[in-house]
C-alpha cells in the first residue's frame, strides 16, 4: 500500500534538544511513521552520533547550522531536497526563509503546509529593524503561496488574516511528552540541594521579551522560597549582564540551559510553582509543558498565555503585581490552579490529539 512521503523542514532535528518545532517533528515521527514515509532534515553538527531510522522516520543530515545565516542557506537546501521527493512538506517557522516556498510551482504534485509558530516574529524586540522586515517579508511570502497555513494560537491565526491576508488553521502544541521525576532520584538529587525546600522555577531563553529582568527584579524582594531560573545566558548581552548582576543572590539559582530531559523534568515537577514570564509567544511549548507535569502556574498576563491557559492560571503583569501574589498565594489556591490546568492538559495538550489533528490535515 502506498504511504505518502512527507518531508518535515525547519528544525535542527531529532531526537528533540532544542526547541517547540523540534518537538512537533519528533512527536509526529513517533505517532504518524506507520502512517506514512516520513523524512526529518537535521543539522549534523548538534548530533555528532548518527541514526539514520527514528521511529520509522528516515533522518538526512545537512552539515551547517540551522541557526543565522546559516540556517537560510540550510532551509534552501532542504527545502528544494524535499520538493523532489515528498508529496507534503511541512514546513516549520519561514521566518528566515519564507521567500522560497513559491518554488512549490515547479513541483505541482507537492503539498507545502506552513507552521508560523504563534508570534508576530517581525515585532520581536531583540531583532534589528531591517531583520523585523525580512522576518515579515517572508511570512507574508510563505502565507500566500502555501497550500495551507496553521498558527498554534487563535491570536495569531487573526494576525495573519490581519497582516497578510491569509486564512489558517490552529493546531497547538502537545505537552504529555515530558514525565515527573520523583524527588528522591539519587542521579539528580545530591547535583541540586535546594529540591529538598520549596522554590519557584522559570525555564526560558535569554531575551528581553521572556522577562527574565521583572522574575529576577520580583525575587530581589521576595525571599519566602528560592526562584530556579534555567536560561541560555551567555547567547545575549542581556542574559550575560543578568547573570553577572544576580550570581549570588542567596534566593536565587541561575542554571545553564539543560537538554537532558529527565533532569529538566525532575527540577520542573519537584517544584511548588512555575512561573511562565515569556510575553510574545503563542502556544508556548514550557507553559504547556509545566500544565502537564501537574504543577501550579503563575503566568505573564497577555492574550496568548490566557489562551493557552483558558483563564485557569494566576496573572501577573510585572514585577509589583508578582510579588504580591507571591505574598497572598495559599496552598489552597495552588492546589486549585494545578488541578483546573492539568485537567485542560489532559484533554487539549495531548501529542495523540495534536497528532490526528495533523493527519487530517495530510489525508485531505
């Protein structure tokens, strides 16, 4: 019987150690390979092991970056690889290399479905004005000459309408990828002493729009319990001079970035709150992610994070209003929040669901 090939372009790879879209890929790999011939494009120099085979998926390793520049010339390559030889492409975040989904002309039989994340990318502060006008120069580009769009929120499905023009459908992010760890793991137990108190946690990239400034800023004057913030510090200025201010600080842990999975999981589901500060993303897969380890959330007050959260988290909107929830928060409350949002995560933020939403988007 003849599977459909599809061609997933635009991440680093898997397995998963780097982001959302690389998630998406890994999760679809495992649960749609029986359906059909699946290839993952992956950047060689971040899986110095090779596999060729993952969950039935064929993996082709592209040496350049998939990052900057780089990952330009790397989304070029793969994308033209796929259109000879996939009858769907998926296609995940054109942000950089939107401009050449209107080859798909040349390959008529070739479906290309765009995922454009759940932001407007071209508004990010962190980038320079001309990269603001390439990033929305190629999403409108690939917004219009795509078969289909999808954005992970209902916010940002009403902005490409909006900006672009452009019809989309929202399929979000999966969360029940990521398991608990008990807090007596003796592999990661004796690494952090603090697992034994009680303290917050917050997992994000070094950038201005994940507020790492107004977490630090709220635990300056909050010293109830530790805050563990996990982040890519040394990748920006702004994650370098943070660091150096705060090293130190008796009620604060500055991690660097973890990838191991099981160790992130023990740290996250161990702690008594997560706090989710990121202000410019979509269906952000970490907040997804702390819903489904069944732990409280406090989360920065902006549509997308009320989306994803249906109203069921506690808001804050700087570093005033988090410490005083901080001050006010009871176990009851907390007990309450975990319970509505995993509720929520069971239902909506399954990878099975987020799976067959894709695999009618495929059959059609």
């Amino acid at each position: 019987m003849y599977k459909k090939r599809i061609n997933i372009v635009g991440t680093h790879g898997v397995p998963a150690r780097y982001g959302g879209f690389e998630t998406l890929a890994d999760m679809l790999c495992r649960n749609l390979s029986g359906e059909y011939e699946i290839t993952v494009y992956c950047n060689s120099n971040i899986y110095p092991k090779k596999i060729r085979n993952y969950y039935g998926a064929r993996l082709i390793y592209i040496p350049l970056n998939a990052s900057g520049f780089k990952g330009i010339v790397y989304d070029v390559i793969t994308y033209f690889h796929a259109l000879a030889k996939s009858d769907i492409i998926l296609y995940l975040s054109p942000v950089g290399s939107g401009f050449v989904i209107p080859f798909k002309r040349l390959f008529k039989k070739t479906r290309v479905i765009v995922n454009h994340g759940g932001l407007n990318e071209w508004e990010r502060e962190k980038l320079s004005s001309f990269k603001q006008k390439w990033a929305k120069f190629n999403h409108r580009i690939a917004s219009k000459y795509c078969d289909l769009n999808i954005a992970d929120n209902h916010i940002y499905k009403k902005s490409l309408k909006e900006n672009f023009d452009a019809d989309s459908v929202v399929i979000k992010y999966g969360g029940d990828h990521v398991k608990a760890v008990k807090k007596e793991n003796t592999e990661f137990f004796s690494k952090y002493p603090f697992i034994s108190g009680k303290y917050a946690i917050s997992v994000s990239r070094a950038q201005t729009d994940n507020n790492l400034h107004v977490l630090l800023k709220a635990f300056e004057d909050f010293d109830d319990y530790k805050l563990v913030l996990v982040s890519n510090w040394e990748v920006s200025v702004y994650g370098k001079a943070l660091k150096e201010k705060y090293k130190g600080h008796p009620n604060m842990v500055l991690l660097d970035a973890i990838y191991n999975q099981d160790e992130l999981n023990y740290l996250r589901s161990n702690a008594y709150v997560y706090i989710h500060s990121h202000s410019r993303c979509g269906t952000a897969p970490s907040l997804v992610e702390a819903m489904c380890l069944n732990i409280p959330v406090i989360s920065y007050d902006v549509e997308t994070n009320r989306e994803t959260t249906e109203n069921n988290a506690i808001y804050f909107s700087g570093n005033e209003s988090l410490v005083k929830i901080l001050k006010s928060l009871t176990d009851d409350d907390l007990k309450i929040n975990k319970a509505k949002l995993f509720a929520l995560a069971t239902e909506k933020y399954s990878w099975n669901t987020i799976s067959s939403e894709y695999k009618k988007l495929f059959d059609n």
